[in-house]
C-alpha cells in the first residue's frame, strides 16, 4: 500500500491553495458583508460567487475533474476530492464555489452522456462556469426512495413532454437548465424505466424557494408539458436511475472530502481559541474538559480522512462498480455524523460565542447538520451497509 499523495497533485494543491489566498480571500469579507446585509439571502451575493467561479474556471480549478478535450484537466477523483477538502478546510464561505464538486450547480459528469453537438450549449458554459445548472431528482413523495418518483416523460414524435414536480433542489432557482429524471416507463421503473434529460429554464417553472437551517436554500420546479427535443436524453432512454447511481460513489467522496475539510477548520479554529483564551487565570486548553474533546476530535478527522482517501481511490482504481457502494456509505455517513460531532464540540469549546452568528462554527455547524441529510441520509446509508453485510 502507498499512502503517498502523488507529486503532480501535491503541485496542483499548492497552486490551488495560491489560487484561494489571491482570489479568493480579498473578497470573502465583501461576500460576508452583501450576505448578511440581505438578511441571510445570497442571492444579492451571487455576483461575488459568479466572479469566483469564473476565476477559478480560467485558472483550471473548478472543473479540475473532467477531460481536457472540454476544459478540465482529467484529474483524478482522489486529486479532486484533495482539493474539495482544502477549499472546505480554508474557513471561506466563497472557497467552495472555486471547485465545482460537490455542488450541483456545477457541471456533473453525467453531461458527458449528452450527444457531443449538444455539448456547446450545455456542457461547455458550465464547465466555464457561464452557465449554471441543477440536479432534479427529488419529489415530495420520493426522496430516501428516488426511484419511486412520479414525474413522466412521454414522446411525443420528435419530442418529449415532461409532467410532474419536483423540490429540494439545490440551484434550482438560479440554474440554466435541470438534468430532470421522469419515469418513461411504469412497470420496469428503476430497472431500466426512468431517463434522464436536460431541460433547458423556459421549459420549468420556479416555485417557492425552501427556506432551511443552512445558508443555501433550494427550490421547487414544476414541469406542465415541458417540451423538449428529442435528443435531449442523458445517456440512454430507461437508463437515468442507473446513469445517476454511476457517479455516486465519487460524490460520496466529495461529500466526505467537505465535511473532512471543515472539521478540519473547526478544530483548528477551537485550538487557536483556547490557546488564547484565559479562564480562572490560565488558557482554555489546559483544562481538560476543553483539551480531551478537542484531542478525541483529532482522533475522528483522521479516522475520515483514510475513509475518504480509501473511497477516492478504489473509485479511480476500480471505476463506479457496485462492489464500492458499501465503502461509499460507510465513507458518507461517518463523515458527515463525525464531522458534525467535531463542530459541536468546537462550538462548546468557544461558549457563548460560538452560538454568534458572526462566529466561526455556528454556519458550520448547521451545513454539517444539512449534509447529514442530503445526497442520502445517515439512515439510508446505514441501510446500504447492512446490506452489504447481508442483513
């Protein structure tokens, strides 16, 4: 076993970690500021977002992942998982939008299953970050159980028309366009009775954004007779469950790279902290009832970090099979929930000042607390397990 990171990306992490400090860094501050002035809305802030993004697209970070032929650098999943997690551990609320992965709003691989002359108008201003898009696969009854969703697509001669609904969707206010999953075949469903497609935003209609505990809210989107062309079909016809399914164990990675990077932060932040801070006339961290838990924290993110650099690379190794599904959420769930328990603690050390919204840890605290939800719940996950183990 060789547990070395490769010279090439400890390269690329390096320059990415410059990328951060000069582009990155001058305008959190003002992204902060714009954020909080709208009364926890982002959507005033989304120019500084657009900017970063863009930026770090034309410097070859934010699409790092996907082949050269369409403006990424065909790095690897264990090199991008290496650079979510230094963006997650730099503390910068903007430094996630400087690599696309694990956001939705980003270009999923799965546009690569597109037809080739269908790439200019979505794949390529997403991969340079022109254009945004969503992932539009949960319905209000079909959320932990995705292949029981009830939006349909039909053919139409040349065309597909596309009903139903669908909400929590990351993006879907802002985006250009939805990969939609709809069933376009009720009786095979998931084995081979649901598609995918790219719908382009005239073809949808914008619900209530949902407003939840974290800084990024998702939306609802309603599909009446959404008409698109034939062509438009991600991958095959029927193969839209499993084309999903392909790339899950790398977003599994990515997910525990981002909950990795911001324990990370935590600990990091809660150390500083009670080295500084005075008590009974001496620092925080000499009292054990502050060191211990910030010492077993240590012990958790190293425990996620080999979980994560494992799941990268047998994903790179061995491609998305369905042997590596059981590592994936063992990967998800015990980083998200470990993660979680690293800023609860981080924040117990601050006191009062860890419940300030201006703090460190509290925007933390409640991101973690989203992941442990999303891309699969904790439950779900421990459901894959035990499969696994034949229960």
């Amino acid at each position: 076993m060789d547990f070395s990171i490769p010279a090439e990306i400890t390269a690329l992490r390096e320059a990415f970690a410059d990328f951060i400090d000069r582009e990155v860094r001058p305008r959190e501050e003002e992204y902060a500021r714009i954020f909080w002035g709208a009364n926890t809305d982002a959507s005033n802030a989304q120019p500084v977002v657009d900017e970063v993004r863009k930026r770090s697209a034309e410097a070859g970070f934010y699409a790092a992942y996907l082949p050269e032929a369409v403006g990424g650098q065909d790095l690897s999943v264990l090199g991008t998982t290496l650079l979510v997690e230094d963006a997650a551990a730099s503390g910068l609320r903007l430094a996630m939008a400087a690599i696309a992965p694990p956001n939705p709003a980003g270009p999923s691989t799965l546009l690569l299953k597109l037809p080739t002359h269908l790439w200019p108008e979505y794949l390529l201003p997403v991969a340079a970050a022109h254009k945004t898009m969503c992932f539009a696969l949960s319905e209000p009854e079909a959320g932990s159980d995705a292949q029981a969703i009830s939006t349909r697509a039909v053919l139409d001669n040349d065309e597909w028309v596309i009903n139903g609904a669908k909400h929590y969707i990351t993006n879907g206010a802002d985006a250009d366009f939805a990969i939609v999953f709809a069933v376009t075949d009720a009786e095979k469903r998931a084995a081979g009775g649901i598609t995918a497609f790219v719908v382009p935003r005239d073809q949808y209609r914008v619900g209530q954004t949902q407003y939840n505990l974290s800084d990024s809210h998702p939306a609802e989107l309603f599909f009446d007779n959404a008409r698109i062309p034939a062509d438009h079909v991600v991958g095959e016809v029927g193969m839209g469950f499993l084309e999903a399914m392909s790339f899950l164990n790398a977003g599994r990675a990515y997910i525990g790279a981002q909950a990795l990077g911001l324990a990370e932060f935590c600990l990091n932040s809660a150390t500083e902290h009670t080295r500084s801070r005075t008590a009974f006339g001496k620092p925080l961290a000499k009292f054990q009832g502050v060191s211990f838990p910030l010492a077993r924290s240590k012990v958790d993110i190293e425990a996620m970090r080999w979980l994560v650099y494992h799941l990268a690379w047998r994903v790179d190794e061995e491609g998305d099979a369905l042997a590596i599904m059981g590592d994936a959420s063992i990967t998800k769930y015990a980083t998200t929930e470990w993660a979680y328990e690293v800023a609860d603690r981080a924040l117990q050390a601050y006191g009062g000042m860890g419940l300030m919204r201006e703090g460190p840890i509290e925007r933390v605290l409640r991101h973690l607390r989203m992941l442990r939800v999303v891309e699969g719940a904790s439950e779900v996950q421990l459901l894959v397990i035990a499969r696994t183990l034949g229960l």
